[in-house]
C-alpha cells in the first residue's frame, strides 16, 4: 500500500513538473508576442510623428 501511495505521489510529481514546464514554455512565447507587438507599436507611433 506504501509502494503504491509513493508511485502515485511521484507521478503526481511528474505531472506537475511537466505542467510546470509547459506553463513556462507557454510564458515564453507569449512575452515573445508581446515584446513583437510592442516594437511594431513603436514603430507605428515613429511613422505616425513623422507625418
């Protein structure tokens, strides 16, 4: 029964290092969008000011 506690403790684990690593993967990408989008921001206000 203790074998079997601690095998399910440990893919609880698993499961949650792997959410855990998706989650940062995920965090990634979206602070790469955004720091696109804020450069293409920038962008579109230096053209705006020089019309």
């Amino acid at each position: 029964m203790e074998k079997l506690i601690s095998s399910q403790s440990s893919r609880d684990e698993d499961g949650l290092k792997a959410q855990e690593e998706n989650l940062r993967k995920k965090n990634t990408e979206l602070l790469e969008k955004l720091a696109v989008a804020l450069e293409q921001l920038e962008f579109m206000k230096l053209s705006f000011a020089h019309n």
